[in-house]
C-alpha cells in the first residue's frame, strides 16, 4: 500500500520531470541548445538534483515495493550534482533529461494512478 507521504514525493518528482519537459520546450531539444546555454543546463540540473533530494525521502518500503526505478542511482546522481556539478560532462545531463526523466515520470504516474 502506498502511504500518504510516499504519494506526495511521487507527485513531486512528477512534477520536476514536467518542469525539465518545460525546459526542453523554452529552450530546445537538441544537445546543440543544451550545451550553448548555461541557463538551461543549470536549470536542468538543478531539478535532477531535486529529484535526487526527494528520492532520499521515499521510505524503505516504498523502494522495496516498487524497484523498477534505480532509486539509489538516483539519490547518487543528486549527491554529484550538488558536490560535484562542475565536473558533470553536458552528455550526462542530457541524457539524463531525454532518456531517464521521461521514463521516470512514466514509472511514478503509474504508481499514483
């Protein structure tokens, strides 16, 4: 059974994930958008990170029930981001905001449906 609290989480990383959907459309879809503008690529990782920050929230059973998502990966991602974000090649936000997010969003709207 999903708690309170666990569907809450989840509506927000829903909603980061809509946020970097926003981003791609205001600023662009291709990685030439991506890597000419610092805006966006601060933008971008900064939701990533968020979605990391919440990841840590989601309680043990929550991660046990629903392992379809690398949520340690996540929650890893979101500690390079905040200690480590200069060192985080453009590619690797990218693809994390093209392949990973949407199928993440998919994941958690399938959960609070």
């Amino acid at each position: 059974m999903l708690s309170q609290r666990d569907r809450e989480i989840i509506k927000k990383i829903c909603q980061y994930c809509d946020r970097i959907e926003a981003l791609k459309m205001r600023f662009g879809c291709g990685f030439d958008d991506f890597v000419r503008d610092e805006d966006y690529q601060a933008a971008a990782g900064m939701y990533i990170q968020q979605i990391g920050e919440l990841a840590k929230r989601l309680s043990d059973d929550f991660i046990v029930e629903y392992s379809g998502v690398p949520w340690r990966e996540i929650k890893a991602m979101r500690n390079i981001y905040a200690h480590e974000y200069d060192n985080v090649a453009p590619q690797i936000v990218w693809d994390t905001i093209i392949y990973d997010c949407p199928e993440l969003s998919s994941y958690c709207r399938k959960i609070i449906e």
